[in-house]
C-alpha cells in the first residue's frame, strides 16, 4: 500500500510540476525570447561593427 502511495504522489507531483512549467513558460515565453534576442544582437555587435567599418572604409576610397 506505501508504494502505491508514494507512486501516486511521484506522479501527481510530475503533473504539477509540468503543468506549472507549462503556464510559467506560456505567460514569461515572449519576454524570455525578447531577453534572448536583446543578448543575441549585442553578441553578434561586433561582427557587423568590422564589416561596417570595411564598407566604410570602401565608400571613402
């Protein structure tokens, strides 16, 4: 009987668990991807920065 117990509690537990990180994931996703993307562009900054400065270079010529 305890191991059906704990069994039920183990599976119950997992529900929640999923379906907490599923509305948590729901209401923060946009912001969460906004974050990612702020991140991401100031990341990849530097690699348009040297080919700007070629372009620029290349219009002075």
């Amino acid at each position: 009987m305890k191991s059906n117990t704990s069994i039920l509690t183990l599976t119950l537990a997992t529900i929640g668990a999923a379906t907490a990180g599923f509305v948590l994931g729901a209401l923060l996703g946009r912001y969460i991807l906004q974050l990612f993307s702020m991140i991401w562009s100031l990341l990849d900054r530097k690699d348009h920065s040297d080919e700007e400065r070629l372009r620029f270079e290349l219009l002075l010529q």
